[in-house]
C-alpha cells in the first residue's frame, strides 16, 4: 500500500514482515533515538494486536525513514532526512487514530508536533531531555558494600506500586486517579518481564531501576525511582549500575538513557555515560483523543 499527497509524488508504503530486517538495520544505526520501535517490533511484532505492537510506513527502498504508532497511539518515528512534505504526509496517514504520546529524537519530534498541529495540545508530559551512552566496558561501579539488587517480585509490590504512582504524577504530572491505575499496570508489567528491580540496603527497599527497553547488545534505562526522603545518597546511581553490570555478565555491551534532570545527569555521568543527542518525551493528557 502506498500514499501521495496531493499528487506531489511522495510516498510512503506500508511495511510488511518482508522489511523487517531492512528496517531493524536501518534503525540500529539510529540507535540512541529507537530503542523504543527496535524492541517493540522485537517483542511485540509489526501488525499485532497487543497495545504496543506497531504498524509502520517506510521511505525509499533501503529504507531512509521508519514512521510508526503503537495500537495504544504512541508515535514513534525515525525520519532523519525528512522533508516537511514527507512528515505531513506521515502524519495524514495516523489521523483518526488514538494518540497517546510521540517519542523520539528531538528535531524530529518537534517538526512533527508542529507539522501536525499538536504544539497546543494538553500534555502532562513534554519534554526535551538530553541523552547518554555507555559502553558497558567503562562502566564504573560506586561501593556497594550492604548493597543487593532483587527483581520487583520480591519485594511488597504496595510499596513499589507507591514507587511508581508517586513517579508518574511528580515526573509526569498525571492526575492522582490516573497514576494509580497506571502504576499498578506497569508493576505488574515490570514484574512479568523482568525488566525492573529493586535496590536493598541493609535489606531495606530505597529505590528502583529498570531497563524501558532491551535488545540483546543494548539496554535502555528508564524508570529510575528514589523516594524523596531517601534521596541525595547516591542509591539511583547504585542501582543503575548494579542492574548494567548485570546485564553486562548476560551479554549486553552498551546502553542509552535519557535524564530528566540535571542531579540525574550527574549521576549517570558519574558511573561513565557520556552525553548523546536530545530525545523528545510528550505523553498527551487525553490519549484516547485521536491525531
């Protein structure tokens, strides 16, 4: 299937599992910016029908551009080249469909939050956060003497739904209803994947970590939480980098974040990231409304 717009000639075409491996290739050598469509194809797949399967149009043969949406509406292009004909024309072919959010490299995003006429929708998150890399090898370890990282089912999962609940409104400004229900579904998430864990100290829970997503040579740290009377004693840095080295033993070679903060760059600086690019993060506050 294809689309012009206008009869001006561009076209973007529907992609089958047939691209798949042209599309992983070109999307890897944009890693910092597409850990999220990589392991999303990768764990859901492309025309599924889970909330975060995707489908997705493609530019050129090789191809030169992947424009895609989850079945939950979250937007997730990587369009490096693109033209504003050719990003508005992408967009025309989501219109009607739920949005929740668009995430990606920041020039990007913000070209089509402006092409697309979303620059005044209600958002409770948008940001533009600055990104990092780490080469697993330069990793750098803080003591970790009384220190134990344990999967999220092993500890009261009242306390790590708090955790979340309290992340979702302070870092994403949910309302208080909504970051219940979405807390409790992301736990649950988190424990069913094992994707997130939980540091102890002196077996106490103080914080936790987790990977947003993961593909075998490359992780992606997100959902990083320390309650705010546990904070500014380098546990979220502890964490972080007991949960890399970890993956590091599994065979992970290198990661990527995005800090929401300037006190969370430091602290991911201090254990070795370096810094890479900007990444754009909006999450509307209706995400059922459509594009």
């Amino acid at each position: 299937m294809a689309a012009g717009l206008g009869g001006l000639g561009v076209m973007w075409r529907a992609a089958q599992d047939s691209d798949l491996p042209a599309i992983n290739a070109f999307l890897s050598g944009h890693i910092q910016s597409s850990m999220f469509p990589l392991t999303n194809l990768r764990e859901f797949g492309l025309n599924g029908s889970r909330p975060r399967a995707l489908k997705a149009w493609v530019l050129g043969e090789a191809p030169r551009a992947v424009f895609s949406i989850t079945n939950e509406g979250m937007v997730l292009p990587q369009c490096p080249d693109c033209t504003d004909r050719e990003l508005t024309e992408a967009i025309g072919l989501i219109r009607g469909q739920a949005l929740f959010g668009i995430a990606g490299e920041a020039a990007q995003a913000r070209q089509i939050m402006r092409l697309a006429g979303w620059d005044d929708r209600p958002a409770t998150l948008n940001s533009d956060e600055p990104g990092f890399t780490l080469d697993l090898n330069q990793l750098v370890i803080p003591d970790a003497r009384d220190a134990e990282l344990v999967p999220l089912g092993d500890v009261d999962r009242t306390v790590t739904q708090a955790w979340r609940r309290s992340y979702l409104i302070e870092a994403m400004d949910f309302e208080p209803e909504r970051a219940e229900q979405q807390g409790t579904k992301d736990i649950a998430a988190y424990i069913e994947r094992n994707t997130h864990k939980v540091l102890l100290i002196d077996g106490r829970p103080v914080g936790m970590t987790g990977f947003n997503a993961r593909l075998p040579e490359t992780v992606q740290v997100g959902g990083v939480y320390t309650p705010p009377d546990l904070r500014g004693r380098g546990y979220a840095k502890l964490a972080v980098a007991l949960h890399l080295a970890e993956a590091r033993r599994a065979g992970v070679t290198r990661a990527v974040l995005f800090a929401a903060s300037e006190s969370a760059a430091r602290a991911y600086i201090a254990i070795g990231f370096r810094p890479a690019g900007q990444y754009s993060l909006i999450l509307f506050k209706n995400p059922k409304d459509p594009a």
